[in-house]
C-alpha cells in the first residue's frame, strides 16, 4: 500500500499542505525545527490513531489555532481509502475512513500500516524496558485486533487492581474483592504474554536473517522475550505476592514487566555491545517487522525514516535503501546524502522550510 496524497491543515507548524507522494521514495529536507518530522507524526496518526511523540492531542494543533486536520489517501490494490483526522483543542479527536466515523483506534488499524523509525529507535536496546515492550505493543496491536483488545483490557484491570491495593491498606475488609481482579489479570494477561511470545519468535528468526546479511556474516543475533512471570505459572505468582502488593500498593508480577533481550554471538548486546552493534540490531529488528507486516497483510507497510540515515554508517545505508525498493518511504534528512542521491533520480523531493511545503522539480 502506499500513500497517494496527504493533507494537512494547522497541524503543528504546517497552516496549509498538500503533499502529492510517489510510491517510492520520498524525502523530505530542511534544516532544524522547519517541521519535517510533524509531517510523518501526521502520518503515524493515521495509522495508528495516536502521535509517536505525545499522548497531549492539543500539542498537535497550530498554537492559537483550536483545531487542526489531516486527510490521507491510501492505495492498495485497485482501491482507494481515505483517512480523516480531526482534532479539537479541547475535546475527542474524530477519526473516519471513508467518511464513517471509527469508535476506537482497534477500528482504524489495517486501513495504513507503517514503520516508523526514528533515531529513538536506534536506541532500542540502550532504552528502558517500557520502550521494548511498547516495540512489540504498537505491532502487535496493528496486526491483531484480538491483540489490542487483550492488551487495553490488562491494563484497565491492572489499573483497578492497584487502585484496589491502596485502598486494602486503609480498608483490609476489602480485601476479599481482590479475586475479582485476579482472575481477570490472569485471563487478559496469559493471552499478552503468549502472543507476545510467539511474535519475539517471530521478530528473532526474520530479524537474525537481516542481520546476518548486513554484518557479511560476522554477527549471529537472537531475540529472546522475557517474560516477567510464564503464563502457566501467573495466578500463582498473583496469589503468592498479595501481601507484598497491598504493602507497596502496586502489582509485582506480570506482563507490565516484561522485556526483550537482543543477544549478539551469545552475549547481551545492552550490556556488552558497542554502539553500532546496538543499533545494527535494532535495525534488524525493525526490518523484521516489515516482512512480519507484508506476510500477515499481504500488503508492503509505508516506512518512514525520521533521520535515521545520518545515524547509520555507510555500509548500513545502502544495506537499508537497498533493501526497501517495493515499500513506500518517506525519509526526512537535514542535507540529501551521498547514499540518497543514488534513489533521487526517481524520489520524489519535498523542502520545509518554517511549516511550508515546497516539491522540488529534478
Ligand atoms: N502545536 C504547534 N504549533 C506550531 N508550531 C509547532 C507546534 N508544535 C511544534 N511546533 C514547531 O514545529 C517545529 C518542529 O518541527 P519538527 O519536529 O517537525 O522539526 P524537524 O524539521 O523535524 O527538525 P529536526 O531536523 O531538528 O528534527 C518547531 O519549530 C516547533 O516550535
Ligand atoms: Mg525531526
């Protein structure tokens, strides 16, 4: 699938654009703060519903403005959907494909798919288990609805559970309600940790096949999920830790704790990886995705590049342009890099400069 067409009115620094996008490469230059990684948030919206960047929708509207819009027309196949995003200052955002309003992001899933990657990506491993976890999250919950139904679901029971434990400090009669929520967390909570499971196999295979080839055979890399408690065993856990829950008044085991761990030739590369080694993997990982996307889809993901070429050495580039040619890119870069230049005879050109969006005619 690709992007046809974008639009964008008072979204951050953009008054008014129109971007017209090849269905290859399109790259996006300008210097700092002109507004290049606001137009792939605007699309990252569309996908998934919600900004990499902030929870805070208001942050996405023009300043002083109380309203802003983003109109995406996707090809797949011989047909043409159209995204509509609406956000309002102070109340929901609306969100429709083809014109009928979706009632939750579960709804908008499918309709575009990207991968975003951005130098926070590269980061990966160095990064907070909160952000693997979120790595495995915002795939799986595009490829499965029954994904993103569980994983809402866990956390709201999570959340009412600790409200719960605080309030059993104060109140120990209450104690005896606590079953209500355990029961749930466990139902909820196996089904996350086996698909999350079986999707870090999934990642590890396709991801070592990538990494392999990038590294010319030096560098052998494994994905291993971690979960913070197996799913046979977390009832168990749940019932074993329940006092020390009501004493800190937060939950100890499950999958809110999980991780990943990325091993290169058998050693931890968080712990003993160089900074290349870290982000090679995480590119590994990330290219991963968009073959997990196009078998499970049937359909080539739209992949945006948010500075990432400056970050990566030369031989990595060309290992990444090269390895996109079917997939839609969008690619932001402050100057139009030696490894770029090769694609740019068919790329499509774009400057922002302050929010405006200019198409460079090569
Ligand atoms: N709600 C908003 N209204 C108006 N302008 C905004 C809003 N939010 C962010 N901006 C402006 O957008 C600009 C940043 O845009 P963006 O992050 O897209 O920059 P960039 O071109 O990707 O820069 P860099 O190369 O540094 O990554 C900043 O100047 C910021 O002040
Ligand atoms: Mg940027």
């Amino acid at each position: 699938m690709y992007i046809d067409n974008l639009l964008l009115a008072d979204f951050r620094n953009i008054a008014m654009a129109e971007i017209k996008l090849n269905n290859g490469i399109n790259i996006l230059y300008g210097d700092n703060a002109q507004g290049k990684t606001n137009i792939l948030e605007s699309v990252y919206i569309c996908a998934t519903g919600r900004s990499h960047r902030t929870k805070i929708d208001g942050q996405l509207i023009n300043f002083g403005k109380r309203e802003a819009h983003i109109k995406a027309f996707i090809v797949r196949d011989k047909r043409t959907d159209r995204i509509d995003v609406h956000l309002k200052k102070d109340e929901k955002k609306g969100i429709a494909v083809n014109g009928v309003p979706i009632r939750k992001s579960g709804d908008l899933f499918g309709t575009l798919h990207t991968v975003m990657f951005s130098p926070e990506d590269l980061q990966l491993i160095k990064n907070a288990p909160s952000e693997r976890r979120r790595f495995i999250d915002m795939e799986l919950c595009q490829l499965s609805n029954v994904y993103y139904y569980d994983l809402q679901q866990y956390y709201k029971v999570l959340k009412q559970r600790n409200n719960l434990l605080k309030r059993i400090q104060k109140n120990i009669k209450l104690k005896d309600t606590l079953f209500v929520w355990d029961s749930q967390m466990c139902q909820y909570g196996m089904r996350v940790i086996d698909s999350r499971g079986a999707f870090v196999e999934r990642i590890s295979t396709i991801s070592s096949k990538i990494h392999s080839c990038i590294t010319e055979e030096n560098e052998e890399l494994v994905i291993e999920y971690k979960p913070n408690v197996l799913s046979c065993d977390f009832a168990e856990k749940l019932a074993s830790s329940i006092e020390k829950d009501i004493m800190y008044g937060s939950t100890t085991f499950g999958p809110h704790k999980d991780d990943i761990i990325f091993y290169v030739n058998q050693n931890d590369v968080k712990i003993f990886g160089s900074q290349g080694q870290q982000r090679t993997a995480a590119l590994s990982a990330k290219l991963a995705e968009i073959e997990i996307i196009k078998t499970e889809t049937g359909q080539t993901p739209v992949l945006l590049l948010d500075d990432v070429l400056s970050e990566l050495d030369e031989r990595r580039q060309y290992y990444l342009l090269d390895s996109i040619r079917d997939t839609q890119t969008i690619i932001t870069c402050t100057g139009i890099e030696d490894s770029i230049k090769r694609y740019t005879e068919k790329a499509s050109i774009f400057n922002i400069k302050n929010g405006i969006v200019d198409m460079r005619h090569t």
